[in-house]
C-alpha cells in the first residue's frame, strides 16, 4: 500500500515518498515519477521514453507500455514488467526492512531476470524467479550460446578450491580451469568458481551469450537478489554482477550436483599448495568420461 492510500485511509500520518521526499506517494510516483524511478528507467535499455512520458492514467500507462513494440527492446513487456516489479519491491525492502539497492543495483537486478526469463524460455524450461530450473542431467545450451559450469569445494580442514568448465551448444569443451582459494566458506568457494569462470570468458573472448550453471542454489540466490555490504559475500556478489554487465546476454541456473560432476571433479584437484590457477585448453583426461557421459544424454 502507498502512503497516499496509507494517509487516506488513516493509517498513516504521512502521505510524502520516503524515497524522495518530493511529492505525494501514488503507485505512479512509486513506478515512474519518483527520482530513484527515473534514473532506473534512464539504464533500462528502451526505458527512456517511458520516464518521459510523465502524462496519463496508471492504467493506460500500464496497457501501453505492455503492448508497446520497441526495436531497441524486442522484449520489451518483460522488460517493462520485471522493472515495475524491482522497483516496487525495492521501496518495500526500504520502508519494511530499511535496506537500501542502489540504481544500478536494481538496473543488474532486472536485467538478470529479463535475461533468465528469456534464456529459460528459450530452452522451453519453466519460469521462476529462482531457481530458475533444476535438471539431473547437463544439458547443451542454446544455439550461439556457451555455457558456464561452476563449482566449489571446501576440505574438513577449511580450504577452498574452484572449478569451471566452458562448453558451446554442440557440448564441445572450449576452457576448464581449476585454483586452490585458501581459507573460504563453501558459498565462497561457489561463487569463485562462477567469478573466476566469467573472466576467464571475457579474458579470452569466448563469447557474448552465457548460461551459467551451478548446484549451489544458495550462490544462484544470492546473484540474483543481490546482498548488503555486511554479507561475507558482498564483495564477490558485487564482483559477478559488475562482470556480468559486459556480457549482451546471461543467466544464472541452479542444477542438480549430478549435472554438474565435470566441474565437481575440476574443483576437487587442487591441493591447496598450487596457488595458481590451472586452465585447461584441451579437456584433461581426467575429466574425459564425464564430458563423453553429458553428451551421451540428448538434450
Ligand atoms: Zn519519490
């Protein structure tokens, strides 16, 4: 409920936006005119007419926006839906929770739901907000696409280790790599491999449209919602989502730990002596059946 409608229902004495300041809370402030509003809007690829056009109902605005054809957006009403449902849950964890998402956290935060919504249609998976999918077996990603494996290890005694490997849409390998992290948590370890995996892409030009795919669902989670600078994780979270923006395309999906035994084996071999990262241009032996055996299963 808005402060408008809190005030006049009398409950509340405060009808202003505690997010602005400036001018009475409607649903319309909240959405589109307040200043946090627009400046979300200006970043969202085709979202600058919609900050312009200040005139008009809710509804109308609502109807025309979802029916709205947008060459820059070709998604344009799952754009459009998915920024009205960030914003608003944004002015709700800061009234509710007195928790602060800047834009351009929004902004990654809506972009990661648009790109998995799309990604997920794409592979004809179901559509959640997360986990997005969960799958026994590994599956090839779309054409034109490359997939990102990830996985962590941590030993009873409190190392961390990493692995990831990267595989086209014919489910040929591309790159693995493996490193040792030290001292870290398994979260830690998880969301290394995803990190260390993302740059490696970059790093060597691999590709634009990534699936990225890991069993830890607390990590996928934890990208997708974001998580304040107390958390433990804040930094590598940061880190993900900062990286992520250079992409054209992108999305985080929890699996199954049996579609992902490739990486579990890749991120089990470093001792923690080995400090430097092991990157695999051609798939070492080791992992040979388990790449062989994701294939075996058509997907
Ligand atoms: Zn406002």
């Amino acid at each position: 409920m808005t402060n408008l409608t809190r005030f006049e229902r009398g409950l509340g004495l405060d009808s202003t936006c505690s997010i602005c300041r400036q001018g009475e809370e409607d649903i319309i402030h909240v959405l589109r005119d307040c200043k946090f509003a627009k400046e979300v809007w200006s970043k969202i690829p085709g979202g600058a007419a919609v900050s312009r056009s200040i005139n008009g109902e809710f509804q109308s605005w609502i109807i025309s926006n979802l029916t709205r054809k947008s060459q820059v957006t070709p998604n344009w009403s799952i754009t459009f839906a998915f920024t009205l449902d960030s914003i608003w849950y944004r002015r709700n964890k800061l009234i509710f929770q007195n928790s602060i998402l800047s834009v351009d956290q929004v902004v990654g935060e809506i972009r990661a739901r648009v790109n998995s919504f799309v990604a997920a249609t794409l592979t004809g998976a179901a559509c959640m907000r997360t986990p997005l999918f969960s799958s026994d077996h590994w599956k090839r990603p779309p054409e034109r696409f490359i997939k990102l494996n990830g996985d962590g290890a941590v030993t009873k005694d409190g190392y961390g280790s990493c692995g990831g490997v990267v595989r086209d849409s014919e489910g040929r390998f591309i790159i693995a790599f493996s490193k040792s992290l030290g001292r870290c948590s398994i979260i830690q370890s998880e969301l290394w491999a995803l990190l260390l995996g993302l740059r490696l892409i970059q790093n060597h030009h691999l590709g634009g449209q990534i699936s990225i795919e890991s069993d830890s669902k607390e990590a996928v989670k934890l990208i997708e919602e974001g998580c304040n600078r107390g958390h433990p994780c804040y930094d590598l979270v940061k880190s993900i989502n900062d990286l992520t923006l250079h992409f054209s395309f992108f999305s985080f999906s929890h699996i199954a730990r049996e579609a992902n035994l490739v990486v579990d084996k890749l991120a089990r071999l470093r001792s923690r002596l080995e400090e430097n990262m092991k990157i695999f241009h051609s798939p070492p032996n080791f992992i040979l059946s388990l790449l062989v055996a994701d294939n075996a299963v058509l997907s």
